[in-house]
C-alpha cells in the first residue's frame, strides 16, 4: 500500500480547538433543552439520543462523501493541505484542479470533505464528554433506585467502548485518505460507522434506565416528572415468551453479512455491473470471476499484483450482493410476522417499512444508474435496519429477562 501526502499534524492544535467550540455549542444546546431535569443521567441520555441522531447523519454524509468522490478532496490528514480549512489551501487547491479538472480536487469536494471531518470530530467530543461525565457519575455514586449497580456498570462499559471505538473510527478515517481510498479499509470504516450506531443505541439504553422505545426524541423534552429517578422511556409491551429470539439472530446475522457485502459493493464501485433486475446482464448466472472480486486486500480497481479488474470481478460483488439481499428479506420478513404476531404491531411495521425502503432504493441503484438521491437512501435505510435490530434485540432481551425474573419469584412463593 502506498500512502500518498500521508498525515499533516501541523494543523491538529487548531482543529482540535474547532471541534472543541462545536462540542460545547452541542452539549450547552442539549443541557439547556433538560434544564428542568433533576439528575445528570436524564441529560446524558438526551445527550446520547442527540449523539446517536449527528452518529446517524455523518454516515449519511460520509456516504455523499464518498458518492460525489470527494473522498481526495483534501488528500492530506487531519486538515486541507496542512490547513484547517480549504480557505488556507486556496493555491493548492486550484493547482490540483487545473492540473486534473475531473479529478478528486477541487473548492466543492474540498469543502464536503472537511465538513465530514468536522461532523466527526463534533461527534467524538461528544462521545468523549458522555465518557467523562458517566466515570465522574460513577465514582460519586450517584445512580439511584433498585440495581443502582448494575446500571452503573452498564454505562461505564457502554461508555468507554463507545469511546474506544469511535478513537478507532478517526484511525480509519485517516487511513481512508492517506491510503487513496484502499476498499479494505474504506469498507470497514463504513462498517465501523454501523458499528458505533449499534454502541451509541446501547449506551442511550443504560442511560435511560434499561428499558427501550422507539421514542428518541422524548429525550429532547425540557419537561421532567416529578419522581425523583431518572427519565426512562416508556416499556417494551411485556408479552409471554416470545416466539421470534431465534428469528431475531438470523435477521441480525444475515444483516450483518449484508452490511459487509454492501460496503464491498459501494468501496469497489460495483452497483453498475448489473442494469437490470431481476436478471443481471440478461442472464440468471451472469459471467464472474469471485477470485479477484473478493479478494479483499488490494487497491482499488487493481488486483494485489496490480493487474485491472477484470468486469467478472465486479459482476461477482454485485450479484453477491444482490443474492444475499434475498435471503436478508425472507428472515427479516418472517422476522416482521412473528413480531407482529407477538403484540409489538409498531416494531413489525417499521422494520416492514424499511424492508421495503431498502428495496425500491436499491432497485432504483440498479435500473435508474445509481442516482445520488436513491444511492443514500438506501445507506440511511441500512443504517436505520442497524438502529432498528439493535432495538429489538434490547427490548427482547429486556422482556426475557422480566420473565426470568418473574418465574425465580413464582418459584420462591411456592417454596416458601
């Protein structure tokens, strides 16, 4: 791999200083807007609810991003030429774009580029500032009510992990540049942002007692009851034993090989390898070639001895795609029956729901040539599923164990 410009340190003091000022302008907005609240974990939750919604748009974004090829548009790291914005790197901009009108440099994809990386930045001092005040929390003792100390631990280690990951998130980010967009690690910094969603949607679960909803913005409320414990979201509707927990892992498992086969698909730029549909190529088993398609440590469009892809190879990560994309909706599907079967009808129609958004907007990807507008709808759907299982996963969990708990009391009682 060859790293080209590489990192440029000189303008970290400033940026750090910028996502600084954003951060505080964000937290302020979010404390203001609890006010009213009582404890300090009633406004981390809103905090991490408000975390998860800016984590939810950077993906988007980092998908218009990579979709307008602006992924180059400053090719250095952390700044825009050694400059905190492209406004310091006016000459080298203008270089660059007239020595390649139609390459990756130019005033608007510098700009989409470094707004991305302030969105990042703004989102990990968040992160960082939740981590703070749940160990400050934490060692005060301040959580109240029954298992107290287990929710303590619970936000500590959704904290910190959350914390971790997104360290981990800015190392991709910055090897996404400095490695000229190397699909590996472009795919699994894609990941890595479905990755933090999934962490940040258990991190808002902890602080909101442990119970879940699909209410996000109720954490926004500046009202606050009078019960001295903190805001909760409203329970996961208690039905007996549900039926669907192995349904749940299927879907779960069978999404996450999606998601992976997706970012494979959009890092590799496959989506028009196949114009049709149902057919691809106007064949059911079109020509591929999977060797060089997944062969998954080399640079873009080059195979690890830097030969070009051949076609077959991006006919095979699509069509493997698209292969996988069935089997993806037949589970979830009977994933969407079960739970609606079991009494949760709003959980069933939303993941109906973006069942079918995932497929219109991936039809559209394949029949209207992959427009910009269809391209990221179907990124947001895949990130909305990712929120969406997580949820169901939590709530099921949450409901199993009530019943747990409440069959060790049944058995107590006929003891006693």
């Amino acid at each position: 791999m060859k790293w080209s410009n590489g990192f440029d340190l000189r303008p970290s003091v400033p940026l750090l200083c910028l996502a600084l000022v954003l951060g505080i302008g964000a937290v302020s907005w979010v404390w203001l807007r609890g006010v009213q609240a009582q404890h300090r974990q009633g406004r981390l939750a809103r905090l991490c609810a408000f975390t998860l919604f800016l984590c939810f748009d950077l993906v988007l974004f980092g998908a218009f991003t990579r979709l307008s090829d602006s992924g180059l548009g400053c090719p250095d790291w952390p700044g825009c030429y050694g400059f905190v914005s492209p406004l310091g790197a006016g000459l080298e901009i203008d270089a660059a774009h007239q020595l390649m009108p139609q390459g990756p440099v130019s005033w608007a994809k510098a700009w989409i580029e470094m707004i991305h990386r302030y969105a990042a930045m703004t989102v990990g001092f968040l992160i960082l500032i939740m981590f703070i005040e749940t160990w400050r929390e934490a060692l005060k003792g301040r959580h109240l009510g029954a298992g107290a100390l287990v929710l303590k631990r619970a936000t500590v280690w959704c904290a910190s992990l959350s914390l971790l990951w997104v360290m981990l998130q800015g190392l991709f980010g910055a090897l996404t540049v400095t490695s000229k967009l190397f699909p590996a690690i472009v795919s699994m910094h894609l990941l890595g942002g479905m990755t933090l969603l999934v962490l940040l949607v258990i991190q808002w679960r902890a602080y909101a007692g442990g119970v879940v909803s699909f209410n996000v913005l109720s954490f926004f409320s500046t009202r606050e009851a009078a019960d001295p414990t903190p805001p909760t979201a409203p329970q996961w509707p208690q039905v007996h034993r549900p039926s669907w927990g192995g349904w749940l892992i299927l879907g779960a498992c069978a999404l996450g090989v999606q998601l992976a086969l997706g970012a494979w698909v959009s890092t590799n730029y496959a989506v028009l390898a196949c114009q049709s549909f149902p057919l691809c190529q106007a064949q059911w088993w079109p020509e591929m070639n999977f060797s060089q398609g997944f062969e998954l440590w080399r640079p873009l469009g080059l195979t690890s001895s830097q030969v070009p892809l051949v076609f077959q190879a991006l006919t095979a990560i699509h069509y493997t795609h698209r292969l996988m994309a069935y089997v993806v909706f037949v589970l979830l599907g009977i994933l969407c029956v079960r739970v609606h079967q079991s009494g949760h009808k709003s959980a069933a129609l939303v993941l109906l729901g973006l069942l079918l958004l995932q497929f219109l907007t991936g039809l559209s990807n394949v029949v209207l040539g992959w427009p910009m507008i269809g391209a990221i709808l179907h990124v947001a759907g895949a990130s909305a599923l990712v929120i969406t299982m997580t949820w169901m996963s939590l709530g099921y969990l949450q409901t199993r164990r009530r019943e747990a708990s409440m069959g060790q009391g049944s058995q107590s009682l006929h003891a006693a």
